[in-house]
C-alpha cells in the first residue's frame, strides 16, 4: 500500500509544530535564559544627544564603584583596533565613540559588573562632556548646502551623501512621457519604523582562555555571517569561533546586523576571561537598532487614455542614519527597490536614488521584507491608485489591464527583474469576490448620501523573495546561498540542520515535512537543529523571505542525495540492478513487482550494517543549493474602512488577502505568517512609527510612545489563496513570511484615501493618524508625515 | 554589593539594605533577602530560575512578564519583589505539572496560537485569568482581556481562537467531559 503523505506529516499536512512543545512550558531557550558560570554583566552608556564632539570622557567614580569589573571606552578600543567596525554595506560604524556621537542612543562606553543592576549604577557614574553640534533628521537638511559634516571620520567624505544609484532606461522613460496622454506624480514619505520584535538583542560571550576557544550565544538570524564578521573584525581564527542562536524571540530583520554591543561584550569576555552577558533594553532597541524604511518617494506615471501604463519613473531619497550599515545584497545601493512594478507589463522604467547621513540611527534592515521591497511596493500600488483616479477609471479594472498576462511567463520587468509564473488576474478575482466588490461600491455610495466615508483599498503585487541566485547576490561578497546536512541514522531516524535559523517560523516543523515528502521518513522521526556554526552547514540565515525558497530547496535535495544512495541499498537488498527499481514514497520496489520492496528505514539498516562491495557506509550528505532565480509569490490585499469625518478616525470594517506562494509546505503556518504580516501592515499603515524633533531626539523610543497595535484593534483577517507552483523551485514553494507586510500598507491607505476622494487629497503620509486624516480632509490638503516632528 | 542577582543566597554581603521576603511561587514557598529595588522579573528568573517569564519592554506595555498575584495577571518586570512579599504567584511553569499541559496549553498549540514563542506565556497566563473570571467569554472579551499583551508574528487571530478552544475544553469538562 502506498503511503498517505498526509499521514506522515509531508507536504500540505497541518503539522502541529514541534517547538511549540517547550514554549508553551515556558521551556524555551532565549538568550537571556542562558546563565553560565561566574558569567557577568554589561550595560551600554548611550549618547543623550543626536550630534555631539566628546570633549571628555571621566569614568573614574564607575571604576571604583564595588562589583565593577571593567569600564569600556572608545580609546580603550581604538587601542586594540575595535574602535570601529565594518558594516555589511561597506561602510564603517562605531563600536564605542571616539571622536562624536552621531545619533541620539549612540554606544558611548560599557560597563560590566557582578550583576545588572551594579552595571545600571555605574553607567549613571560616568561623566561625558558633550559639545553638541546641529542635527540633521531628514535628506533636505542633509543635503542643504550648509549642512555639517557629519561623517568627517571619512578622509573622502565631502557632503551627507552615501550614493547616486540608477536604474532602468533614462532615455527610453523619458521618450514614453512624451507620448503620454496623461502623467500622473505622487509624493510619500515612508516612515522609518522600527521591527521590535519583543525579545530584544543580546549576547554572552564566553572565551576560554585554556582553549582559546570563543562561543558567543546570540540572537541572530545569521549566525555563520556573524561567525564571518568576528573572524574578520576580531581577527581571532574562524574555527575558533563558535555562534550560537538559541531560541529567538522575533526577528523580522532586527537582528542580521552586527551590534556593537555583540563586539563590546566579546572584548569584554576576552579581557576577563569570563562569559560576559548583554541584554538590551527596549528603549536601547528602538532608538539604536536597525530601523526600516524612512525612504522618501516621488514617481511620475505616463499614461495612454485608455489605461494602458507606458512608462514609470522614480526617485528616492533614504534616510540611513549615520552609519551605512543596511543588511542587503551589496550590488544594489537601495535594495529591490527596483522591484516595483514586476506585476505590471510597463515598457520602460528609470528609477534614480540617493542615500543620505543623517544624525539618526543606522541600519536599514530588511523589516520583514526582501530589501526594500516593501517600499518599492507601497510606492507602486499608491501610484497605481493615483494613476486610475487620474484617468477615472474603476481601480481593479486599471490593474487587470496592466496585468502581466498568464501566458506572458517569463516576463523580464522594466528593471530587468525576471518573473516566472503567476496569476494575476485570478489572484484579483478571488479577492474582488471574497470582498463582494460590486455591493460594496453600492453600499459605499447608498452610506455616502447619508454623510459616512466608506473607501475599499486594493493592492496587488508581485515581490521577489529568497534571495539570490549568487550571480548577483552576495552580502559582503559571501553569495547568497544556503544549506542543509541530512543524517539518516540506522533505525531511519534523522537529523537535518541548514544554514537557516528559525524565529518563529516553525522550521523545525516544516523541514521534517519537506524530508517526509523527499522520503517517506515520517516527519516526527526527523528532528531539526539550527543556529549553531559548529554543527550546522554554512548558509546566510533567515530574513528576505528566503528560507523556504534557499534553505528549504536545500533540505529537498539533500533528500534526494540520500534517496539516490538508499535506490543502491535497495539494489543490493533485492538483488536486482538499479535500474530494474522504482520509487514509491517511502519504498522501493521491483519494477513489475510492487510486492517485492524494501523501505526507506530497511535501507538506513542496510547502510550501517549490510553493503555492497565497494559502497561507503553510512547514510548521510549536505547539499548547497543556489537557487536559478528569486521566487515570485503574488498576492491581492483588499481592505474596506469607514472614516469618521467629525474626528478623521478610520476603522478597518474587513480585510481579504488572496496569497499565492506556490506550493504550501504546511498551510496552517502559511496561514499563520500572513495574519502576522498583516497585522504589520496595519500597524504600519496606522499607528506605528519612529520620527525624530529638530535637536534630533526620538521620538518613539519606547512602547509607550511606539505604538503597537494590541489583540484590541487588530482587524480579523479572512484568507484565500491560488496557488501557481514555483518552476524551478523543487517542490514547488515560494516565499511567504513577509508578502503581507510588503503588500499590505497600500490596501489600507488606499481604502483610506478612496474614502476620502472629492477632498482632494493625494496623500496622506503613514501612519494616517486622525489629527493627519482629519487635516487632509478639513484643509484639502496633502499632510507630510516628514520629520523633524513639530510641536504645534 | 549584592549577590542576589545569581543566586538566592540566605545573606547579601557588604552594606546593602535587603528585606527577607517569602513568596508562594506555584504553589511552593520560597523565602530570599533581596534588595528592596529587585523587580519581581527578575526575582522570578534568576532567583527562582523560572525563565519560562521573559522581560520585553520593562515599562509594562508588552506583557510579556505578566505573571498571576493571586490570581490576577501583573506585569512582573515594574513590579518590586518586595510587594510580592506574602503573595502567590503563578508562572507559565505552574500552569500545569511536567507531563500535563493546561487546556490553555494545548489550545495555543491547537490553534497555531505562537510562533517565536516569546509572548506566550504572558498571554496563556493572561488568558487563565479572563476564563477563571469569565468562562464563556465571546471573542470581544478575549481580545479585551489581551490588550495588555502585546505579540508581533501572530497577527492575535490564533491566540483569540486558543483561548475561546481553551475555554470550550474547559466548559466542557466541568460538564462531564463533553466538548461543546
């Protein structure tokens, strides 16, 4: 009898998840769990103010206080060349500050001491004299021709700017506007915003003087790459260095890049040789570590009367804070920002972008996205709304038209990008129908004659997801590969590691299921292990959307590896020749013979116990796979809201999401990623975000004033899907993790300003906080979100 | 200075104020001297080494700390280990016995209710607290009782569902064993 796939847990199976065993016991293993013999503690002494010369920095009372073990400046790592480091964009940031501080939360100096508290009393102690400078908070200033300097550690740095980058065909875009019957522009500011997963960063570094051996447990959704950067950095031997992650609670792009406090609690433990653990606080979190988005938007559209899109073009300004330290793909300055439009069938696209210092915090990360896609998504589908209100036409109807068609696969986009499946138009119908679109528009018309605002917003999209192939993707020159090690023990039991790290995921579920359908080996008998260097393969960690799509095809064909061995075990146990065997899940049999077969777990025996001549034993292999293109889910996000006109209050009445990531692995954690990628976009869309005034204090420093929203405000969602498997994927997958949180934003700024329209209103920034929705309706106004925020 | 951070030990050296305290902790009685300024968190995970509590935000907006005092969910990381002096306190470890899961477990588990695991605590012990008090609550009152907890992967729409299962299990075993 063949085996029911379901049954053993493969693919399509709503596997309950295996790791949910010990979190529900409050039996995970976080970092700050980790408690380890005479194992100290260190504090961070942040800058108070955004931009400032450090005149002088006295930590004599902290040194002398009881319990104190070590005080930690900048000079004390200028001495050992840490003063400094590299960040994964090619640029430098500072460890511990030398010279200035350039961002409000800036590390200044640690402290480690006998326990937490100690630390906290003696970082109060140290005195720093500041001679505060003027600070920038946005691109304008930056690049105003007085602006200060403020990267003048730089020996060529002459301006606030990182880089010109370009895109796409300047002299063709320009020859589609020319022609254009209609253009349409619109203007946006992305707010920065902040991950916040709620476990924030940490660390304990533990060097063994006696080995000479440094294990560092940290919360990083790359650990190999952190492993790579302490080899570099630290310059201690790389088979030295051991990284661990433990269990990690949330990333969303927050913890890729390097921290100084991940350096300076390394240096700590090498200098008093003993394990010295670092916990951030939140606030530390918020204000220092890196943040998302704060792009600037402009786009022009050229138009032809009847709908028909000809050309698109694009420029934006991003804000990085002081230090380039984005986490993504080093070829391409803003990300996949060039990504947008890969959905549409657009002749011709330029797109120009500059990145600009400013006194803010650095490091751009991929917040749930694959390197500002979800900029470049947001700026599309607002467009596209502008662009049909320009024309008159029905929003859903000006999208289909332009739809990539069905059998147009594969399309090579604008900017070069190469999808290759989708579809589209289905995605839009399934989604028009869930909402009921046609009634809606009735109804939003009966309610608009009694004075209420009803709007629908609609955003469709396309994004590219796991990267790379490493032809063009690579993080500090490392390609962008993944990982995974399969070892089949006797009794056919496994374990599987990857170079991935699961944070929420749930691929310790999942993996097991990718194997179960590749073999047949149940997918409890497999258990799964990720996030240490010195047992797991190399690879380049989670975030990007891209462990299903890398990591996942890894596990898939290190299966097949080991398939290929246990077909010659089968050979030798039934006596026949290899090609005389077929597969079955989970068994081979004679070819003719069903009857006459062997499984996968009298193989694994065989391996260990009886070969053929001339077969190595054992039944074990990894497999590196570098993917032949990024995975192209698209997905259809509708959202209906009433706006309140008396207060500019918008309640979301329902939202649809129609999802096609190809194949799914495990639907019930499919379904789970896109409710929590929703309610991102939500979060984004009305509440949460990080601005700064003009002496460059932040705003949004803790969860007091960074507003998340709670179980309270947070719509139901109601789900769909299509599915179009990945061609080149092997079973079929594409990305998922982060296509809500990309896609979404747009939906519900859509409905709000659909529910607006005859105000005359093109854009209001997000967050579309009331006193903004309330100003753009009353005034007949756009209402900028830009900082520095001005107390009125 | 103090040696109460690692280990709970009967005196605190040097010339640091401390008060003994004992506290009822799942159900067993623990005494320690602590400082007056230790937060009941932290007494709670590296005295009691019960880490199954996690600190997220520590001006208690996350929930991510909240134990039970008596029944009623506090958030432990703004709460001083002094006031719990003479109180019951209940973590995630004292939901159920090493070889049993509470209903609310199994119901998160059901419901796909978590996915990097942090918040879950506070939000089962959260939820305790809202079917002890109210046992057939309708999804407003859950999503009501968990404002104060906040989670970023799961979007709530799974918690809310593993609270109203939990809540139909338990319903129905005070019925006899029936599940409605």
């Amino acid at each position: 009898m063949v085996l029911d796939e379901l049954k053993i847990g493969g693919l399509g199976s709503s596997r309950r998840r295996v790791e949910d065993d010990r979190f529900i016991r409050g039996k995970g293993n976080y970092v700050d769990d980790i408690v380890l013999p005479g194992m100290l503690h260190m504090e961070i002494l942040r800058s108070p103010v955004a931009h400032a010369r450090i005149k002088k920095i006295d930590t004599t009372r902290a040194w002398d206080m009881p319990g104190v073990r070590l005080v930690l400046t900048g000079e004390m790592m200028a001495a050992r060349n840490l003063a400094w480091m590299p960040t994964l964009s090619y640029d430098t940031q500072a460890v511990l500050a030398t010279d200035k501080v350039r961002f409000q939360g800036q590390e200044v100096a640690c402290v480690v001491a006998d326990d937490p508290y100690i630390a906290k009393d003696a970082i109060e102690a140290i005195d720093v004299e500041y001679e505060v400078l003027p600070a920038i908070v946005s691109p304008e200033q930056a690049l105003a021709p007085e602006a200060p300097l403020i990267r003048d550690d730089k020996a060529n740095q002459q301006d606030n700017v990182i880089f010109d980058w370009e895109v796409g065909d300047k002299a063709g875009t320009d020859a589609a506007f020319a022609r254009a019957d209609v253009v349409s522009k619109i203007e946006m500011h992305y707010p920065r915003s902040h991950p916040s997963p709620i476990e924030t960063c940490g660390s304990i570094a533990d060097f063994d003087r006696a080995t000479e051996k440094l294990t560092v447990y940290m919360t990083s959704q790359a650990p190999h790459i952190i492993r790579a950067a302490v080899a570099l950095v630290a310059e201690l031997p790389e088979h030295m260095i051991r990284i661990v992650s433990p269990d990690i609670g949330g990333g969303f792009g927050n913890k890729v890049p390097v921290y100084p406090g991940y350096v300076a609690s390394i240096l700590a433990s090498i200098l008093l040789e003993r394990p010295v653990k670092w916990i951030e606080d939140k606030t530390s979190n918020l204000m220092s570590t890196g943040f998302g988005r704060d792009v600037y938007l402009q786009g022009e559209m050229a138009l032809r009367a009847d709908g028909k899109i000809l050309a698109v073009r694009m420029h934006t300004d991003s804000d990085h804070g002081a230090f380039f330290s984005d986490a993504q793909p080093s070829k391409f300055k803003i990300g996949l920002m060039h990504s947008t439009f890969a959905c549409y069938d657009i002749p011709t696209a330029h797109l120009t972008a500059k990145g600009v210092y400013t006194n803010k915090a650095p490091g751009g990360v991929a917040y749930r996205c694959s390197f500002r896609v979800t900029e470049a998504m947001y700026f599309q589908e607002r467009m596209v709304q502008a662009a049909a209100d320009d024309l008159g036409m029905d929003q859903a109807e000006f999208r289909r038209r332009n739809f990539v068609r069905d059998d147009d696969f594969p399309h090579r986009t604008a900017f070069g990008f190469l999808t290759d499946s989708g579809q589209y138009g289905k995605c839009l119908d399934v989604g028009l129908e869930a909402i009921g679109y046609e009634d809606f528009l009735k109804e939003k018309e009966e309610a608009a004659k009694r004075g209420k605002l009803l709007g629908i917003g609609i955003s469709t999209m396309t994004e590219p997801l796991g990267a790379g192939n490493s032809r063009e993707y690579d993080i500090l020159g490392i390609k962008m590969f993944d990982s995974a090690e399969l070892r089949v023990h006797m009794t056919g039991k496994a374990i599987l590691r990857t170079g991935a790290k699961t944070q929420g995921q749930g691929h310790e579920t999942t993996w097991g299921q990718i194997v179960a359908h590749e073999l047949g080996i149940p997918a409890e008998d497999v258990l799964v292990e990720e996030g240490d260097t010195d047992t797991a393969p190399f690879g380049m960690g989670t975030y990007a959307s891209r462990s299903t799509p890398v990591a996942g095809a890894a596990v898939s064909m290190v299966a097949r590896k080991i398939r290929a061995k246990a077909r010659k075990l089968a050979a030798h146990l039934l006596e026949a020749s290899e090609e005389d065997i077929e597969w079955e899940l989970g068994r081979f049999h004679l070819r003719g013979d069903p009857s006459r077969g062997v499984t996968i777990q009298e193989c694994a025996m065989a391996a260990y116990s009886n070969l053929p001549d001339g077969l190595e034993p054992g039944l074990e292999n990894v497999a590196y796979y570098d993917p032949p293109n990024l995975t192209w889910p698209f997905a259809c996000y509708i959202a209906t809201v009433e706006v309140d006109p008396g207060t500019g209050v918008w309640d979301v009445l329902r939202v649809v999401a129609v999802d096609d990531c190809g194949v799914r692995i495990n639907p019930m954690i499919v379904e789970g990623q896109i409710m929590g990628g929703l309610t991102e976009a939500y979060a984004m869309a009305n509440m949460q975000f990080i601005t700064f005034d003009e002496e460059g204090n932040c705003i949004g420093g803790n969860y007091m004033d960074y507003l998340l929203p709670t179980a309270w405000e947070t719509p139901g969602f109601e789900l769909h899907e299509v599915v179009t498997p990945c061609p080149h994927h092997p079973i079929g997958a594409k990305g998922i993790g982060e296509c809500a949180t990309v896609g979404g934003p747009a939906a519900f700024v859509n409905a709000v300003m659909d529910a607006l329209k005859g105000h005359d209103v093109r854009n209001i920034d997000m967050p579309l906080l009331p006193d903004r929705v309330y100003k753009a309706m009353t005034e007949r106004t756009d209402v900028s979100g830009a900082p520095p925020l001005r107390m009125e | 200075m103090t040696s109460l951070f690692e280990e709970i030990t009967p005196e605190a050296s040097g010339d640091v104020p401390t008060r003994k305290i004992t506290i009822s902790i799942n159900g067993e009685q623990r005494s320690a001297n602590v400082e007056p300024r230790l937060l009941l968190a932290h007494l709670i995970r590296q005295g009691f080494k019960l880490t199954g509590t996690h600190t997220g935000c520590d001006t208690t907006n996350c929930g991510a700390c909240t134990v039970l005092l008596d029944g009623e969910p506090v958030k432990s990381c703004t709460m001083l280990a002094v006031q719990a002096n003479g109180h019951e306190v209940t973590t995630v470890e004292g939901l159920a016995g090493p070889s049993e899961l509470h209903p609310i477990q199994e119901g998160f588990k059901d419901e796909h209710g978590l996915q990097c695991g942090f918040c879950t605590p506070g939000m089962m012990l959260t939820a305790k607290a809202l079917l002890d008090r109210n046992p057939d609550p309708t999804e407003e009152d859950v999503r009501w009782a968990l404002a104060g907890n906040l989670c970023r992967c799961t979007g709530y729409q799974n918690i809310v569902k593993a609270v109203l299962w939990a809540g139909d299990k338990l319903r129905g075993e005070a019925d006899g064993g029936e599940e409605s």
